[in-house]
C-alpha cells in the first residue's frame, strides 16, 4: 500500500510539474506542436534484440556524473561531466584536468558551473569544446587553462548562440562545425526543445582563421551530433526529435544541399562518430519499434498533453547503440532490453573496445568491439 502512495504522490507532483512548465507565466512563449515521426515496425535483421550492452562492464560507477561526450589523446579519454569538469581516464583513475565554468562545490548544476557536451581534439592536442553554457571553447590540458572561442552572446545571423551541442574540426580548413541545438531555449531548458517540437536549431561553422561564422543549415528539429564524413566532403547531423541523420554537402556542385543520410531510427539519435569499419556509430537516448510505443509517441498527437509526464522517470528504458556502414545502413545493433544500460550519448572506438558514454548515467561502459 505504501508503494502506491508513493507512486501516486510521485505522479501527482509530475503532473502539477509539468501544469506549470505549459502555463507557468515565464513560459508564456511555449508552443508544442502536434507531430508524428515513424519508428520501425519491429526490431528485425540488424535490429535483432541481444543483450550485448547488458554484458558489458561497468567503468567508474557512481564516480563520473553524465559522461557525455569522449575523445582520445596521447592513450588517454577525456570526457566533461556534469559539474563542468574535464575529465582525463587513464586506466583505472580518474583525474580533472580544468573546469570549463566557475569552481562550483554547492552548486554543481548551475549555469555558472558550465556543461560540456561535444568534445574533439585536433592533432596538436588542443581539446574543443561545445559547452552548453559557455560556448565554443578550447582546453590547454598541460596548463588547464579554457579560452573561450565563442560565447553564448555572439549573434549570427541575428540570434545568439543558445545551446551548443556537439561539434567536429575540419583541421585542413581551420573550420569548427557544431549544432546550436535551439536559438529559444537554454540549456536548462532542453526538455522544451524535445517537447515543444521545435525548427529553432541550425548548425554552424566558425573559421579559426578568420574567424567568420555562418548559418551552415537551419529549421532543424534539435540537431544533436555532428561528424565529417571520412572524405570531409559532408557533414553528417543528428536530428534528435525527427530519429534521424541528416548529411549537408560541403563540396561541389550540390555544397549547402541538405538531404537524409538514414532515417526511422528505433529511438532518437545522440552523437555521431567514426567506425573502424568506414562507418559510423550512434547512440540512441531510448531504444522502441511501433510495436513497443512509449508514452511520449501516443502523447505527440496531443501537444500540451504531452507535457504532463515527466519522460525519463516515467517512460521504459531500453538501450541501444548501432553501427552504420557509409550509406546509412544499420549493419548491427548492441541492445539493454531490461534498460540497466540506457540514455546513452555516445560510441567511442578504441583500441578494439567500445566505450559508451551518457548524458546522464553516473558510470562508463566499455565492452569488446564486436565483430560484423
């Protein structure tokens, strides 16, 4: 009986939660929109379910708080946590290398702490940053000093940067491509973006040389990760809310043209990165097919409805990661069914190992790079 009432007494508190977030008088601007995007109709072929992610280890439990994003330098993975720590793994220990905000004890989600999400190297060992509070920044790990390339104030095309996302470094062009995942909504209000269903996201690129800043694309519905294609010729983007990949050309004769590069994902797709295989990885937030609907897919057609649950405490869990191959194909998929491994963000391939990383869980998972 004490279970129900705390069960009600939880599901009373979302909901008076959520009545506020949709009619709240600071949020007068927030417009949901009724939408649909397809899921696949079961999982099927390279969706078969498995439990590989449920077999792997766990790194690091209750240690490393919302290992988004990883990057490798010099044997090493770096990786930012929820406080605005830069992390260096090395083995078995952990080190902070800098914070990418104020120190922050007492208050360690605050947007004066920072949050770095996207993370990359470039070959001289300088560690980018796409800080969700803090904007593009660029780490000296040997002085752990944090410059910042571009605030969240800087306007382009007449909106400020919002909400840095991920990020990817064309070497050869001096040209930073990340995605500002909302022109509307900070941060600390990320959820809006996923439940409002929005067109306020776009990437852009900033040229380190001369540094100029342009709209690469716009009217995305929450672009999440990025990544050059092996050749650098196009540029692959994560469209969280539509569960799908975008690719923008950046050469020849179609440059700027924006097409699909794979769509119909069992879940929304997080960050994008290379495969030993010529392909592609990409972790899923929450793993389903039509046949197993969460919550928020029945609620989509009915917007303002849609807020009064509080999705990550009350929906399913089910963790996915896939490989694709260069077109876009789905060649395998790694799953948690029971959801002890989920909300992930982030494939890293290393040293014959995966190492996959989450926006919000409080550990590492590392598990052997599977053969096709």
């Amino acid at each position: 009986m004490g279970v129900v009432k705390v069960g009600f007494k939880l599901i009373l508190a979302n909901v008076l939660l959520m009545l506020y977030i949709a009619y709240g008088p600071g949020l007068l601007d927030f417009q949901p929109l009724k939408y649909f995007v397809e899921l696949p109709s079961k999982f099927e072929d390279a969706l078969i379910p498995n439990d590989h992610l449920n077999q792997a280890e766990i790194l690091f439990q209750g240690k490393i708080a919302g290992p988004e994003s990883l990057a490798v330098y010099e044997g090493d993975i770096y990786t930012g946590t929820n406080d605005g720590s830069i992390v260096k793994i090395s083995k078995d220990k952990l080190t902070v290398v800098t914070k990418t905000g104020s120190d922050c004890e007492l208050q360690t989600k605050s947007s004066t702490c920072g949050r770095p999400l996207g993370l990359r190297f470039d070959k001289k060992g300088n560690l980018y940053v796409a800080d969700a509070y803090c904007g593009i920044l660029m780490v000296n790990l040997r002085s752990g000093s944090v410059e910042t390339l571009l605030p969240l104030s800087t306007e382009v095309e007449g909106k400020a940067i919002m909400l840095p996302n991920d990020l990817d470094i064309d070497e050869e062009q001096g040209i930073i491509y990340f995605t500002d995942t909302s022109t509307k909504w900070p941060f600390n209000r990320i959820f809006y973006v996923a439940f409002e269903y929005s067109s306020s996201g776009r990437v852009l690129s900033f040229n380190l040389h001369t540094k100029a800043i342009k709209v690469v694309a716009d009217g995305l519905y929450f672009p999440n990760g990025v990544q050059l294609s092996h050749d650098k010729s196009e540029l692959l983007i994560a469209e969280w809310s539509n569960r799908r990949i975008l690719k923008i050309a950046l050469k020849g004769s179609n440059a700027g043209q924006t097409t699909t590069f794979a769509d119909r994902f069992p879940g929304e797709p997080d960050n994008i990165r290379p495969s030993s295989t010529g392909g592609y990885w990409v972790a899923l937030t929450a793993g389903r097919n039509s046949s197993s609907l969460a919550l928020c897919d029945y609620l989509a057609e009915y917007p303002l409805a849609e807020h009064f649950t509080l999705i990550f405490q009350l929906l399913p869990k089910y963790g996915m990661i896939m490989e694709l191959n260069s077109d876009g194909e789905i060649l395998r998929s790694m799953h948690s069914p029971d959801g002890s491994i989920s909300y992930l963000s982030e494939v890293l391939e290393f040293q014959d190992n995966l190492y996959v990383g989450s926006f919000i869980n409080s550990f590492l998972v590392k598990m052997a790079a599977l053969s096709s």
